[in-house]
C-alpha cells in the first residue's frame, strides 16, 4: 500500500490521516500551527509544521501527497511543492477543481496530479474534529480528463476506497458545475435562510419556535465564513449560473404566490428532485479497465450516469 503525506490537518486532512492510518497505511503529515500540530501528535499521528521535511520524506518514499489546505493557502503550499517534491505523486482534497488544476500547473507543473474532492464534512472544522468515518460511503471524486496519469489516477482511487468511500469520476469542468449545484448552493441558502429565520436582532420568537427544518436547512450555516468564502468564491462562473437558476425558479414561484396563490409547481417540483436524489443513495458498481485507451473518455460517462468505479484489482 502507498504511503501517503497530508498537507493540512483541519478537518478533512486531519480525517484523511486517521482513516488512511486505519486502513494500515503509512501517514504523516504537515499542520499550519504549532498547536495543531502537537494536538495531532498527542492523539499519536505524525505531524509536524516543516512542510519540506515532510515532502522530503514523501519524495524518498515516492508517496502520494494530499493536499487538504484552502483554494487560498494553495499557490503557497504548490510552491514547497515543486522545490522539495517536484515530480511527486499529487491529489488534493480542494472543494473546486479547476481553479486547483490551473493552480497545480502553473507552481507545481512537473507533479504527476491527478485531482481529487471527498464530498464530506461537516460545520465543523479543525483537526479535532476529524473522524476516521467521515469518508464512509461518501462519494469521492477522482479527475478524469485526459492526458492523467493511469498509475496516479488508480493511487487516489486506492486511497478513497480505502478510506471507505466510492469513486465518481468526473470532468474537472463538470464536478465545478456540479458542486455549485448541490454543495456551494446550499451554502448561500442557508446563510440567506439563517438571516431570514433570525429576523431583527432582540426578536428571538422565530428561533424559539424553530426545529428540524429550519436545523437542517441551515446546518452548513455554522461553518467557519471564511472557508465557505474560499469554496463560492473560488467557484464564482459556476456558483453565478446556480444562482441564477435559483433565482428564476423563487420568482417564478414568488410570481404564483402573489397572483394565484398556488405553490404546486414549486413544491412538486421539489418533491420529484428530492426523489431524484434519493434514487442515487446506491450507485451500480462498474469495472473499468484502466488500461484501455479510451478510458478516461468512460470513466466520464459513468460518472455522469451517477455510477460508480467498481474497486479495481491488482
């Protein structure tokens, strides 16, 4: 099993480190503070805040490097990155994928880079937080344009499945939109529908009167602004169409409201989509074979037919 070398131990890194480490895999990694950092080791994790020893370490053991920091700590990291590791074995855990692939080739171009996004977590952030579980039967994208490494590719498959979760690939282009869609989205909604909820500061009723909806509703309201502005605004084309979406179908809705009263169309509508989504809780498994010449081209159109990698044997 490949060693692997997180870089960022907030949530999702920190997390990362404890499923690979359960998994039976070699796992350090680095924190961007001293207080992070003694935290993890006290709960027994190699971490350390010399970035270049750890990349040292992970270029003698040709180990798969992870970066789990913000889209806006990225350039900083990538640049350790090409001093120290220049040709390693590179995927990221990064909520926008584009603007990471753009980043990764300008200051760490020689990386052998294959994307990578678990779609977990939660309002909480920092490396107590973090759980061995939090990836188990997630879905976890794995890029999938062309011209990847094969052998990387299968390296960050590994890791998720080892992890516990599926593999969706997908089109760096394609996962942006998506995630726009049914991640950075809700975010927004549920900033506007906390503000919404809460009213005028000193007028507490609608918040005593609150319950499940308006806790669900707003959940992903209680994480830290600064990491919600780093994912929506680093996915500012894609986030700009969502919302306009959005916009059109609350005015239009709005419009019935005003005039006719009815709301069917909207609430149906949601219904159906809800529905949807229930009906992908459990993707059909599919082999693919990694060494066919067109496979990256399939492994696109799985993804977009809401299927799943079959685990790969060696």
């Amino acid at each position: 099993m490949r060693a692997v070398c997180v870089l960022g131990t907030g949530l999702i890194g920190g997390s990362l480190m404890r499923a690979a480490a359960r998994a039976g895999r070699e796992v350090w990694g680095t924190a961007a503070s001293g207080p992070t950092a003694a935290a993890a080791v006290a709960d027994g994790f190699d971490v350390t805040t010399d970035t270049d020893a750890a990349l040292a370490r992970a270029a003698e053991a040709d180990a798969l490097v992870v970066v789990c920091v913000p889209l806006t700590a990225l350039e900083a990291v990538l640049r350790r990155v090409d001093a120290v590791a220049p040709t390693c074995r590179l995927t990221d855990a990064v909520s926008v994928k584009v603007p990471v692939a753009d980043t990764v080739a300008r200051f760490a171009p020689r990386a052998r880079f294959v994307g990578g996004h678990p779609m977990a977590g939660t309002a909480e952030s920092g490396w107590p937080a973090g759980s061995a579980d939090l990836f188990t039967d997630a879905a976890w994208v794995v890029a999938a344009d062309d011209g990847l490494d094969v052998d990387v590719w299968r390296d960050v498959a590994e890791l998720a499945w080892a992890c516990g979760s599926r593999v969706v690939p997908a089109a760096v282009d394609e996962h942006d939109v998506a995630v726009a869609r049914i991640s950075h989205l809700p975010h927004l909604f549920a900033a506007v529908l906390a503000s919404v909820g809460a009213g005028e500061q000193g007028d507490d009723l609608a918040l005593a009167l609150s319950a499940s909806s308006f806790a669900d509703g707003t959940r992903v309201a209680g994480t830290r602004p600064e990491l919600v502005l780093a994912m929506c605004e680093g996915n500012r084309g894609a986030l700009l169409a969502a919302v306009d979406d959005a916009l059109g179908r609350l005015g239009a809705m709005r419009g019935a409201l005003a005039s006719t009263g009815g709301l069917a169309a909207t609430v149906r509508s949601g219904h159906e989509a809800r529905m949807r989504w229930a009906s992908t809780r459990e993707p059909l498994e599919v082999p693919v074979d990694l060494g066919a010449p067109d496979v990256f081209a399939e492994l696109r159109e799985l993804g977009r037919r809401g299927d799943v990698v079959e685990p790969l044997k060696r």
